[in-house]
C-alpha cells in the first residue's frame, strides 16, 4: 500500500468526481451526486438539492487543477484550501472506518468536505514526494486524470474504455503493418 486507506479513497474519489467532467458529464443529477457520495462512503451532512449538485461541480476545476499541479503549486493550492475553510484536523472514528482525519465539520456542505479531504489527501502525496502517480490519460483523445496506486507504476489511462481503445488501435495498426 502506498498511502493509507482514507488517502487512497480520497484520492480516487477526487480523480473520479473530476473525470465526470466530459462530454456526457456524467455527474449530472442529483441522483448522481448521491450515487457519488456512497461509492465513496462520504459522511455528514446532505442537501440533495440542485445547489448542492451545482457547488460539487464546480469544484471539478479546482480539484482538476491540483492534482496536475507541479509540487509547489500544489502546496499553495492546499494551503489556500485548508485556509479558506479554516480546517482542524482530527482524528475521527465512524461507521466501519477505523482512526481516520477529518478536517471539517460533517455540518459543513459536501463540497467543502470533498475540497479538504482531497487537500488533505495530498499533503500526503506532496510529503511523500509521489505526485508522479497522478497523471493525464495516455489516449490522445481524453483528457481524463490517471492515479497509478499500482508498484510498478504501469497504469496509463483513466478507464478501462480508454485502454481498451488504445490497445484495438495498436493491434490494428500491427495487422495494417503485416499486410
């Protein structure tokens, strides 16, 4: 395991809700948003109305932002996050998670609670110098975000759809190749 488990799904979970963003914007319904919210085990407090819908997707380019940034602009991004909403970490126990941070009240709105859980998230990567596992897709034609948890850092591309289309493509240009 490269980061703890609460970073990992933090992590995931801000590398998902930004490739949301695409052209089916696939997080476009509140409906969606709480399908988001329990894949990733989210807790606290939940509007369930547009405006919330409309706050968490405007946080896409935000978070877009900081996980393609270069280390230091990470660590203002961060610090500017943590600062703007005054967060206090804690150690916190709930449900099935064991001792785990939070750093915002769970009265707070989800999209403050994804911000902060995001920033924390990458202090751990920032300190542990490991931004390399977060990247841009391999596809020429996507622009999604790739977190490489695996130990030899092999993954390129931020889908299955992805990878797939790449590897039909160079199996057909090898076919062309052998013609």
């Amino acid at each position: 395991m490269v980061f703890t488990h609460d970073t990992e799904v933090s992590l995931l979970a801000a590398v998902t809700l930004v490739n949301t963003e695409d052209d089916a914007d696939e997080l476009g319904s509140v409906e969606d948003l709480d399908a988001f919210y329990e894949r990733f085990e989210y807790t606290g407090r939940r509007d369930r109305d547009r405006a919330e819908l409309d706050a968490v997707r405007a946080l896409r380019p935000t978070l877009r932002e900081l996980l393609t940034s270069d280390r230091d602009r990470a660590v203002e991004l961060v610090n500017a996050m943590l600062a703007d909403t005054h967060a206090l970490p804690q150690l916190v126990r709930h449900d099935h998670w064991d001792w785990h941070l939070h750093a915002v009240d769970p009265d707070a709105p989800v999209a403050t609670r994804i911000a902060i859980e995001t920033a924390m998230a990458m202090i751990d990567v920032i300190r542990a110098d490991e931004l390399s596992r977060l990247g841009l897709c391999s596809d020429d034609t996507c622009d999604g975000i790739v977190l490489d948890l695996s130990r030899n850092r092999s993954k390129r591309f931020c889908s299955t759809t992805c990878g797939n289309r790449n590897a039909v493509a160079a199996y057909r240009a090898r076919q062309a190749d052998q013609a």
